[in-house]
C-alpha cells in the first residue's frame, strides 16, 4: 500500500481542528462549484457538523444540533426530512461517507467523484481514518468477479485501536 492512499489520518493528537473544518468546507465549495451543483446553507451546515470531530456522526445528533440552533434562530433550523435530503446530497457527492456498522457519517479527507474508501474505525476513541486503496478495490472486484459477481458497492470497515489508543493501552498495562 502506498503513503498516498490515506485519505484521512486518524485524529491528531493536538491539532486546530478549525482548520480542518475550514479545509473541508473550501473543498466542498470547489468540488460543488466544479460539479455545477449548489452547497446551499442547511448542506455547508450539515457537512460542517459532519467535521464537528474526527469521528462518525449520527443523523440523530446532526437533528439535535440543528434542533438547538432553530430554538435560537427561527429561520436557521431544519425538519428531518431537510436533513436526511442534505446527508444524502453530501453523500452522493462524495463529500461525506457512511459508515454502515455504525449507521453515522464522517467527512471525506478528499473528494471527489465517488471513491470506495476503506474505513479504519477506533473502538475507543471512535476516530476514524480513511484510505483510498485502488488495489484493495480492483482485489476485492476481481475475486468476486471469479465468482461471477458484479460488484456495484463496497463497504470495507475495520474496527480496532488507533495508534493514540494502542499507545495509551500500552502504557496502561504497564
Ligand atoms: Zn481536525
Ligand atoms: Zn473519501
Ligand atoms: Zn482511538
């Protein structure tokens, strides 16, 4: 596996994460932009609350938050369905991913027109890094093409310890 095919690292330990909302929101303008699709407020606020952590995100706490937001300001709240329609374009769009085992979202380190990414989820933290293997996807399409199986979408998710935890573990057993 190459360097390049990690597309989000696990969380850094300390880091301005700020910058990484930042980063994901003039990404997703550009890609929109490019696409010729609009990223109106409710989908940049729902993508921005997708990059609230490096973490999956439930539907449920993206409504609670816009819930909240609503109760102070009348006009900047959503209904449900507003909700699940904007998760749904920043999915097709491919600026965010679903992690299926956990029925929540995560923010694509790098967009662009729809990649399997392969997921490493922390079953501590709930950090979760992306990669983007070409091999992995052509290995996988193949073998089930041997069994002639058309494959049409992959959801690859592996859960364990990211290097944080395993470090904080490691030094708690000793
Ligand atoms: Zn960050
Ligand atoms: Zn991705
Ligand atoms: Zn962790």
């Amino acid at each position: 596996m190459t360097e390049d095919a990690v597309v989000s690292p696990f969380r850094p330990v300390r880091h301005e994460h700020d910058a990484c909302i930042d980063d994901a929101l003039d990404a997703a303008d550009a890609l929109c932009a490019k696409q010729g699709v609009r990223l109106t407020t409710l989908r940049r606020r729902v993508l921005e609350l997708v990059w609230g952590s490096h973490g999956p995100m439930g539907a449920y706490d993206i409504l609670d938050r816009l819930r909240e937001e609503r109760m102070r300001d009348e006009k900047k709240g959503a209904a449900p369905p507003t909700v699940y329609r904007a998760l749904d374009f920043l999915l097709s769009n491919g600026l965010i991913h679903r992690i299926e085992s956990l029925n929540a979202y995560v923010g694509c380190g790098a967009p662009s027109d729809g990649h399997a990414g392969q997921f490493l989820i922390c079953g501590d933290c709930g950090s979760v890094g992306e990669l983007d293997d070409p091999d992995i996807t052509k290995m996988i399409a193949s073998k089930a093409e041997a069994m002639g199986f058309a494959v049409t979408h992959q959801t690859i998710e592996a859960t364990g310890l990211c290097p944080e935890c395993a470090r904080r573990g490691a030094k708690n057993e000793n």
